[in-house]
C-alpha cells in the first residue's frame, strides 16, 4: 500500500514537473525544473513515463534556456533516458529534440561538460541504427569530430571517449564512415589510442 502511493506521488510530480518546464521562464525556476527531471531520469523505471508524458519535449525546451547549468541537467537527462534502447528512436525523432543537441555540441561556446553530454546523448541514439540517418542529417558527425578533436588537443579523456563512442556507434553504418574519415576523426582517435591514461 505504501510503496502503491510513493508511486503514485512520483509520478504526480514528474507530470508536474514536465508539464511546469515548458512554461517557466526565471532562472531559478528552470533549474529546479531541469533538476528534478534530471534527478528522476537516473532512475530507469521513470523512463518510460518520462518519454510518454512530453518530457523529451520539455527537456529540449529547458535546453533552450540561456543559463548553463540549466542546459547541463537537461542534457544529462536525455543522456539517461536515451540509454533505454525502447525509446531511443522515439527520443531521435521527437521535434527538435537532436536538432538542438547537435547545435549545442557544435557550438564553441558552450559549456565543456554539456558536450560532453551532448556526446553521450548522440552516442547512445546512435546504438540504434534507425538513428543514424537522422543523426547525420543535423550534423552530428562533423559535430562529434569537432570534439574529438578539441579533446585531444586538451586531453579531455572523458569528453574524448564520449566522442569516440558517438563516433563509433555510427561507424556501424557503411554509408558514414566515409564522412567520419572527411571530416579528420582518424588523427583524434589515433592520438587517443596511443594515450596511457592509467
């Protein structure tokens, strides 16, 4: 009976919180909207809820926001939910929704650990080789490269491998791996092959 009702009460205020996301415009409250749904996407049981209710939807706007930790948490929420591979091709296809992750990754000035999600994000939608397509069509490629490259360049490890992961995944498709060598993943990935990070 009482786990019935602890239920019940989170899933009343991930509604709650996905539906309030698309319509707060303070700081303060976007952040406590981001975190929350951040916070409850760690939990795999509230993916499925997550995604049916709109809140792909609402993370993308809250992506939207001009503060970075806002972004950070929105990001880091759809790299947790889009490692169920059930509603990854749902995640890719929801309007906008890679659009802006690829324009976030691509964009200098962005936050290094956002991208560093972003990367997660694109990698993990690129487990589905449905997504591929999609993915490369906003740019994804040339995106994920564009990090690799920086990463080395830093010896970002963490953020390189989130790249090289992304890169990998749609690798798997003989129609990218072209691209992937045009756009200058080979020297990236080399020197991160040849690097001790133990």
């Amino acid at each position: 009976m009482a786990a019935a009702v602890v239920a019940t009460s989170a899933a009343a205020t991930l509604e709650a919180n996905i539906a309030r996301g698309r319509r707060v415009r303070t700081v303060s409250a976007q952040r406590e909207c981001a975190f929350a749904l951040c916070a409850a996407s760690a939990t795999q049981t509230i993916h499925e809820s997550l995604v049916q209710k709109g809140g792909i939807k609402t993370l993308v706007t809250l992506l939207q926001s001009r503060d970075e930790e806002v972004q950070r948490f929105a990001i880091l929420a759809l790299a947790n939910t889009s490692v169920a591979a059930l509603y990854r091709v749902q995640i890719a296809n929801e309007v906008n929704a890679l659009e802006h992750v690829v324009s976030y990754l691509s964009h200098e000035a962005s936050d290094k650990l956002g991208k560093q999600y972003c990367a997660m994000v694109v990698g993990n939608l690129a487990a589905n080789a449905e997504n591929h397509e999609v993915i490369a069509r906003f740019g994804g490629i040339p995106a994920l490269v564009s990090l690799l490259a920086a990463a080395a360049k830093d010896q970002s490890m963490e953020v390189g491998r989130y790249a090289a992961f992304g890169l990998a995944n749609l690798a798997a498709s003989a129609n990218h791996r072209k691209e992937i060598v045009d756009c200058g993943a080979m020297e990236p990935l080399i020197i991160f092959a040849c690097v001790d990070d133990s």
